[in-house]
C-alpha cells in the first residue's frame, strides 16, 4: 500500500483551493457566465451542404461576414450544420446566413430559420438550480445521519468548492455556458459526492479500529487505502470524457469539458477538501465513538 502524506500538505492545497475559488468569484463577479443562446435567447439557422464543410471555414465565413456571439455546429450529420446566433430574428436572417456560407462557390441549402427564446432556458435554470440547491439539502441530511454532521459540513463545503471552480473556469475563460454545461455541473456533484462517501467511510471505520489520537495519520492511512479504487475511477471515467470531447462533435465539447474539470476537481477536493476540512473544523474520536458510561451500583440515586 501507498504511503504519501496528503494531511501533511493540505495547508499548500488549502493555499491553492481558495486562490482558485477566489478567482473564481471574481471572473463571475466581473465577467459572469457566457450565457448560451438557451438562456439568453436568439436565432437559429439550419443549412445543409451537399458535401460535409470544414467547420473552421464555416466559422470564418460568418467571422468575415460581420457576425459575432454565434456557435456552429453539426446537427444530425457532417452535412447539417447548426448555426446560433445571439440577435433579434428577422425574415431575411436564413438567406444572409447562407450568403455569409457560400464558401469557395457551394452555396448551402437552407432547411430553417428560426426565433429561439429564453423562456424554456430560464425555467430549466431555475428548476435545476433548485434542484441543485434541494439535492445539497439531501446529501447534508443523508451524511450527517450516516457518519455525523461535521462530515456533512465538509462534504457540502468540498461540493461548492467544485462548483465554484467548475463555473469560474467556464466564465474566465468565457466559454459558452448552456444547458449540456448545466447537466455536466449536476453530474459533478454526483460524482464528487460518490467519491467523498467513500473517503469518509474508510476515515470512519480507521477511527473506530484505530486506538491513536493521531487524525492526520489515520486521513492518511484511509485516503492510500482508497487511492488505488479512485485513481483506477477516475482514470477510467477521463478516458472515455476525453474520447467524447475529441471525438463526440460539438454537440457535446463543453458538455464533455466540464465533466472532465469536474473529475479532476472531484477527485482534488476528496482528499484536500472533504477529508482535510475534518482537521480544521475539529473532528474527535468522541465524535464518533460514545463514551462509555461509567457503572452506578445499586441503591445510587
């Protein structure tokens, strides 16, 4: 078995997680989210090439065209493209698309133009946020009864600290957040909670046997205990999310984007977060282990 100190360098992680967070919180502060065009509405334009175009050169078009804010994309096949754009729609908006894409002569065949509202983005936005915040009330209640509220304290702190981070990338580097990025964030939070349970349950069942007072080295013991079951995780589940984010199309890049920032934050936060935080916000034997009561002979009040 592994035997790396983690507990002896949580304080450089600490140092790390609240730069991060911290950047974090300034990008969304100052650039917030590049909002996709589900939640801020716009057009939509589907054209059809008779033979598959290169994306880069579809991109370009519209570049030179006098577009910005827009997304291309495959739909269906190499042939169907998906153009979005954040403007007002207008009648002759499917025609000056497909004038814009008239790349070296073919000129593509328009299937539709359409008005893309807000309004089904902005309900899904607030149902899964509350969602999120409802499925973070479950995992405080469903920790605090399994293990004890201290774990549960941690936990809910290590789940933000992914989210935070996992959102401030995505607006640092205003990448485009939509629906896909929002089911991605979801996901993560499951994932991270899977492998923080597992995590505290090993650190609980060392507490119980062990007959030391030495917190740090039993985190230790139980975190190389299961970093081999995480490793194996996470390097199983990163090799198929890089497949889909090179190989998957655009339909799903950032989709598969967030969930492989979201692993390797998930798997940072188990250890340097979920289990550390156990040392900062004081957890003891007496914790999870009762004292036992002292006999009373008979005939004592």
């Amino acid at each position: 078995m592994t035997t790396i100190d983690f507990m002896g360098k949580r304080r450089i992680a600490f140092i790390v997680s609240i730069v991060l967070a911290a950047i974090a919180i300034g990008s969304l502060a100052i650039q917030h989210l590049n909002l996709g065009l589900d939640f801020t509405g716009g057009t939509q334009v589907e054209v059809h090439y008779d033979t598959a175009p290169n994306l880069d050169e579809v991109r370009d078009a519209l570049g030179a065209a006098g577009y910005d804010n827009y997304s291309v994309q495959t739909f269906g096949s190499d042939r169907e493209i998906l153009v979005r754009l954040q403007q007002t729609y207008s009648e002759s908006v499917g025609s000056d698309v497909v004038s814009a894409l008239a790349i070296q002569g073919e000129s593509p065949n328009l299937i539709r133009a359409e008005y893309v509202g807000a309004q089904v983005g902005d309900q899904l936005r607030d149902q899964s946020g509350l969602g999120m915040l409802l499925a973070l009330a479950v995992v405080a209640i469903y920790v605090a009864f399994r293990f004890q509220y201290k774990f549960a304290l941690g936990a809910l702190i290590s789940l933000g600290h992914d989210v935070l981070i996992l959102l401030g990338i995505f607006s640092l580097f205003k990448i485009e957040f939509d629906l896909t990025v929002l089911a991605a964030v979801l996901a993560v939070i499951g994932y991270s909670l899977n492998d923080t349970i597992i995590v505290y349950d090993r650190i609980r069942e060392n507490i119980r046997r062990s007959r030391t007072n030495d917190l740090p080295a039993i985190f230790n013991d139980a975190i190389n205990q299961t970093l081999a079951r995480t490793l194996s995780t996470s390097g199983t589940t990163l090799l198929v999310l890089f497949a889909l984010f090179f190989l998957g199309g655009d339909m799903i890049h950032n989709f598969a984007l967030a969930l492989i920032i979201g692993v390797v934050l998930g798997t940072f936060s188990s250890v340097y977060v979920a289990a550390a935080l156990l040392l900062v916000i004081k957890l003891q034997r007496e914790d999870l282990i009762p004292a036992k009561k002292e006999n009373v002979e008979d005939g004592m009040p």
